[in-house]
C-alpha cells in the first residue's frame, strides 16, 4: 500500500508540473523573498524556473523509483543520474541557450530536443525503463 501511494504521489506531482508549466516559480519565490533579494532579470528567472523544475521533476522521479524497486542501489543511481544533469548538463544547456537565443520560451529545434531531454524528467524515465530490464533479465538468469 506504501509503495502504490509513492507511485501516485510521484505521477501526481509529474501531472501537476506538466499541466503547470507556465507557472513562473520566481514568481513565487518573489512573493515570499524581501524586494532585495527578489528574481527579475529575465535571465535569471529563466534560469530559477528551469532549475526548479527539474529539480522538481526529478525528485518525483526519484520517488517513483523507490516506490517501484524499494531498493537504495536505484536511488543511488538515479542520484547520480540527477546530480549529472544538475550540475553538468543543465549549466551547458544555459550557456547555449542564453547565448545563442535568450531567455524566450521558443527555443530552436535542436535546442528544443536538448530541453526536453534535460528539463523534463525524460532521463529518469529512460532510467526506469533500463532498471526493469536490468531487473528483468537478471531474474531470468537466475
């Protein structure tokens, strides 16, 4: 039963982000931080509302994870995986975007592929998918 409501919780929070994309979380973050510390430079809200939403994404990913496996060594991977794309790719991706295109929400084709594979969860879903094979095949050699 634990396990059936970690699955949910984490889709729930996966459909909550989708359907609230446009959802500014700099915004948000303003209505609660003081006036100098506040997100206006449209760089930097690009910047924030990407990161939180990866971060978000993942962190639901994560807990779909444990709720399908129940094992650390798949957390631990999936970290791994999480902390790549926060700390590697998601930089390289700003770099190329805000130089190349700016902070506008309509990014060029490739550009466009490199944001969904980074910003949206569609790694750890790859990582699922690999798990269960993993899992899968390991079991039939048993």
């Amino acid at each position: 039963m634990k396990r059936l409501a970690g699955m949910v919780t984490a889709m729930l929070i996966l459909l909550l982000v989708y359907v609230f994309q446009k959802v500014s979380y700099a915004g948000l973050a303003n209505a609660v931080l003081p006036e100098s510390l506040s997100i206006s430079h449209p760089y930097t809200v690009f910047i924030f509302n990407r990161t939180a939403r990866l971060i978000i994404n993942d962190s639901a990913c994560m807990l779909l994870i444990w709720s399908l496996f129940g094992q650390m060594k798949y957390l631990r991977a999936a970290f791994v995986v999480f902390l790549i794309e926060l700390l590697i790719m998601l930089p390289i991706y700003f770099i190329i975007k805000l130089n190349l295109e700016g902070a506008s929400e309509i990014s060029s084709p490739l550009l466009s592929q490199i944001h969904r594979i980074i910003v949206n969860p569609l790694l750890m879903i790859i990582l699922i998918v690999g798990f269960y094979y993993q899992k899968i095949t390991a079991e039939i050699r048993a």
